[in-house]
C-alpha cells in the first residue's frame, strides 16, 4: 500500500518492544489494494495462531494464516513466518538464516522461530495490512516449485542430512542425539540457539511436543485470535529486553480464560 515502508516502521514502533519481529503470510492482494490512491481495502490482518507437526522428523510447520479483525497495535503470536517479517536489523545479525540446511522446506520457519525466541525475539502479526501477494488459482501448474529442484541439489538424502542439523542445533533430539551422524556441523554457534531463553520453555507455555512419533500441538487459536495472549503476555514485557518469560507460567495458556 502507498507508504508502506513508513507505516510498518509506525507499527513495529507501537509494540514497544526493541525485539519486536511483525510477521505473517501476506493475504491475497486481489481486491486488497485501490489501485487509484494505493490504500488498503482490507479490513483484516492475517495471524498464524497455529502449527501442525511433522511426523518422522520432529519438527514443526505453520497452519496458514486467519484473517482477524484490525487492532490498535501488533498483536503477539507464536509462530514465525517466511512470507513477510519485519524487524530491526539486529535480528539478521544475531540470527541470520542458516547457511547450511540444502533442500529444507518444512522445519526451515520453525527453526528461525526457535532461534530467534532463544535470542529474545518476539513475534507479532500486523495490526493493519500494509503488504499483499498473488496468488495463483492453481499454484501447482502455474508457478515452479520449490520441490522441482530435489533431485538437482542431490536428492532426499540432503533433506535428510539438512533435518538432522536443524534437530541437533534445535536441540530437539531428545535421546536419539547420540543416533544421528549424518548431519553438517558447520558453524554450529553461529547458527544455533540464543541464550537468553530456553527452547523447553517456549515448548511447555505453547503446548508443543515434538518427537518422531507421537508430535503434539496444542489448539490455542481461540486465545490467540481473541487478544487474550497478547493482553496476559505483555504484562511481562520489558521494553529493551522484550517479554521475561523468566516470570511466565508455563501453564500460562491455561491460565488465560
């Protein structure tokens, strides 16, 4: 939309929150913008209350976005997404993608989620629409697709290999650590967790389990969707440090009515 750029700064800068990262999947930009005077028609903004788990893997990837009502300011969310985010450039430094995870797809969002929460970060949807995306009534016959390249970077084995990296750096192995050899060790600290939160943490207050056979995500769409995380969170929320989940339940979500 027209200003765009001065607009998302605006919204970033209401979290007061130093370590505020605004992100979703953009909502389709038919009917979404006026394409005389460049402003929004939209009424909703998209959230990413949810995640479904990957068995086999134990990893994790996002449901798609729900439209919600527009808020006042961004609104806290669990879950991180590629399609849009924005931050202050400190994220990229302390938490730059990783360099060495060929051919990942499911995983690759929850693995910026993990290490940037365990940095500090805090996600938040957008309280206003400001960026929108085509997309294509048959995505699978009109545009290429990310699995087209499989074979050319060397097959399901450098899937493989990239998913056991992504689970010893997530530290989400459990006891099957010392079982998996097949990974890339590269940069590991740099690419790795942060230090200022526990991953056992942003498990236990969101309800996510994550093994290989029996992966467990916990509902709290309705909580999310409604406000009600946000307003119980933020009253945790230190301005240059971001939400001290150090003093948060871990039963948190079943506190919150």
């Amino acid at each position: 939309v027209r200003d765009w750029d001065e607009k998302i700064i605006t919204q970033w800068l209401s979290t007061g929150n130093e370590y505020a990262i605004l992100s979703s999947y953009p909502t389709e930009v038919a009917g979404s913008i006026n394409g005389i005077t460049g402003e929004s028609l939209s009424h909703t903004v998209p959230v990413i209350c949810g995640a479904d788990p990957s068995r086999g893997d134990g990893l994790v990837r996002n449901k798609g976005a729900a439209e919600g009502p527009q808020r006042p300011v961004p609104m806290l969310q669990p879950f991180w997404a590629a399609g849009m985010s924005f931050s202050r450039g400190h994220l990229t430094l302390r938490v730059p993608y990783d360099c060495c995870t060929s051919m990942m797809f499911t995983g690759e969002e929850f693995s910026m989620l993990l290490r940037s929460w365990t940095h500090g970060y805090d996600v938040y949807a957008f309280n206003e629409s400001l960026i929108f995306h085509y997309y294509p009534p048959s995505r699978l016959k009109q545009v290429p697709l990310f699995w087209e390249n499989t074979k050319r970077m060397g097959g399901h084995k450098v899937r493989l290999k990239s998913t056991n990296r992504m689970r010893i750096l997530l530290d989400l192995t459990g006891s099957t650590a010392s079982k998996i050899k097949d990974y890339d060790d590269t940069d590991s600290e740099k690419y790795g967790l942060g230090k200022v939160r526990q991953v056992s943490t942003f498990l236990a207050i969101f309800g996510i389990g994550v093994n290989q056979t029996n992966p467990v995500i916990q509902d709290h769409c309705g909580k999310i969707m409604s406000g009600k995380v946000h307003s119980y969170l933020t009253q945790y929320l230190e301005r240059n440090t971001g939400i001290d989940y150090s003093k948060v339940p871990l039963n948190a979500m079943d506190l919150i009515d």
